[in-house]
C-alpha cells in the first residue's frame, strides 16, 4: 500500500530514509490489520475519551464558579458587613448547607441549564429562603443532589444569607411528574422545597422529580424581635 506521506526522494539524509523503511511496513501492516470490529472499538474509544474531557470541562467550570460565588458570599457576610435592605428577594448570596449529605453550595439565582451547571438553583418565582411563603431550590441530580433521596424526616437543612441562619427540617419527601407544579404552591409559613429529577441513576432523561419538602424552625429575625421586646420591657420593681 503506497503512501505518498513517505515517498522520500533518494537525495535525502539516510537517517530519514531508515526511518521510513522502519515505519512504513509497520503502518502499512497496522492499517491491514484493522477489522470493522476495531473499527468501531476505535471509534468508541476515541468518542468516550472525548465524552470523559467534556465532564470534565463542565465539573470544572462548575468548581471554579462555587469557588468564586464562595469568595463573594464570604465578603457579604463578612462582620461589619452593611445588611441590604429588608424584604428584598434578591439582596445577597444564599449558602445552602445539608450536614446528612456534605451538601455546601452557593444557590445561583435561576434555574436555566446554564445556571444549574454552576450550582444549585433558586426559582425566581419563588420567595427567597428564609422569606414568607414556599422558597424552591433546584438541582442536578448528578451534581449537588446526588443524595438528597437520603434526607428523611426531622434532617436539618441550613441556609445561609446576609448575615443570618435559617434552619429548616424535612417534613417529607415525594416523587412526582414533571408536570406536578403543586409542589409550587405557595404557603403562609416559611418553607423551603428541594427539587430534583428522578431516579438519581436514571440513563437519560429522567422521567419522574424527587421533592424534599421543609419547613423553617429558627427564625433569626423573629428571635432577635422577640429579644429587643423583652430586653427593652421595663422591670416589675421599677
């Protein structure tokens, strides 16, 4: 089988000429050797190398942004940190931290794919965690939600803003149809909702959602409240 890649002209240096005679046989023997089988061994191998790099890419994109979202959360709730404005939906980084599960991530505002690629996502249509109402956070569940199915009733889940710890813990869990948006429903009481697809090692497009359902048990606001009330009440002997 001719290749015209070492046709190399009789003028040139004799090293280069061994080397081609060296090669060329070798090549030309490898390329006979290849059966539709290797074939497509090889084309399998070269697409799961190329599979395994692009994972890679993405969990490092996403390591390199929680590290940074970290950085910037530190910085918010730094002591002497000013405290944004109250009521606010969108007045600083969220840190949602599942002791049962190492769960310890910065919440991106959003739920695109993009945006779940960097890290747990809260929707926008929801109040913010610690908020009145149902507070919903989202996430991949080969990434930051791994193991929520682990969470069972009474597991603490923390979440982390502006200075302030809310403690949440799970009342339930249930697994639904995409298109179950009563999980959505909005409440009078604070709660925060986990949300992910389901099962976990489900190959593909999972066809059902795991929701982690809780509600908030420490309120630091209604605690400090309460503390300014009594602290400034007067005293029986006075």
């Amino acid at each position: 089988m001719p290749l015209s890649l070492f046709n190399v002209e009789h003028h040139q240096p004799g090293l280069l000429r061994r080397l081609r005679d060296r090669l060329l046989p070798r090549i030309q023997a490898w390329l006979v050797e290849i059966t539709p089988r290797r074939a497509i061994s090889l084309m399998l191998l070269l697409a799961g190398a190329g599979l395994l790099l692009y994972v890679s890419s993405e969990y490092a994109t996403m390591y390199l942004e929680q590290r940074s979202l970290a950085q910037q959360w530190a910085e918010q709730n730094r002591a002497g940190a000013p405290a944004p404005p109250s009521g606010a939906l969108n007045d600083g980084l969220t840190k949602v931290r599942i002791p049962k599960i190492n769960v310890d991530a910065i919440v991106v505002e959003g739920i695109s794919n993009r945006q779940l690629l960097l890290g747990p996502g809260h929707m926008p249509e929801t109040p913010a965690p610690g908020e009145v109402g149902n507070s919903v956070i989202t996430a991949h569940r080969d990434t930051f939600f791994r193991h929520i199915y682990e969470l069972n009733k009474g597991d603490d889940i923390e979440v982390r803003r502006n200075g302030r710890v809310f403690t949440y813990k799970v009342t339930g869990k249930k697994v639904v149809k995409p298109e179950d948006l009563t999980v959505l429903r909005q409440t009078q009481d604070k709660r925060l909702t986990l949300i992910t697809c389901y099962p976990t090692y489900y190959i593909g497009p999972a066809p059902e959602r795991l929701v982690v359902h809780s509600k908030l048990v420490e309120d630091p606001a209604s605690e400090a409240v309460a503390a300014t009330s009594i602290a400034s009440r007067p005293s029986g002997n006075q």
